[in-house]
C-alpha cells in the first residue's frame, strides 16, 4: 500500500461525512498540536485526501485524518429531536 486513499475510498469518506456531520474526537495523533479527546466539532470540508477539514467548537480549524485518528459521528440531542418534531406537527396545523 502506498499510504494514499483511493478515489473509490476517498469518495465514501466523503459520503459518509458530508459537510455539516458533527463529530466527537476520541483520539487525535498529532504530536505537534492535537485537538483535545472529547472535542466536538463541525465538518466544513473533505478534500481529495479524504481528509476531514473541521471548525471546532473551540475555534481550531485542524483536520481529521480517519484511519490515524480516532473519532465518532454526534447524533442530534433527544431534545434537538423533540424540538424539530414539535415544529413539524405544529406547522401541519391549520389554525
């Protein structure tokens, strides 16, 4: 293996974390500056290396490069969830 991504593989990163996913590192291997465990941050960008470009709520812009780092995909809160049911079931409403 040559450490470069396919194209086939870049295109399912790119899938699988379109931007906007919201993640939480676990693990980060960057010796120099690495984002904290537990951080949370946003998808903006995946770039032809499969690389995940990240605003993180911190501030920080550094990068996530699956298979180096560890990490997880946030689902929505329960009450983020409630709260877009509750919109969705209130505007089917004729009053």
């Amino acid at each position: 293996m040559n450490g470069f991504l396919s194209q086939k593989e870049v295109r399912k990163i790119k899938e699988q974390y379109p931007v906007g996913t919201r993640i939480e590192l676990i693990r980060m291997d960057d010796p120099y500056a690495p984002i904290e465990s537990g951080m949370q941050g946003t998808v903006e960008n995946v770039d032809d290396a499969g690389t995940l470009h990240m605003k993180w709520d911190n501030g920080r812009t550094l990068g996530i490069v699956p298979r180096e780092d560890v990490f997880k995909v946030i689902n929505e809160s329960q009450d983020e969830t409630m709260d877009k049911e509750q919109k969705q079931s209130f505007s089917g409403m004729n009053m």
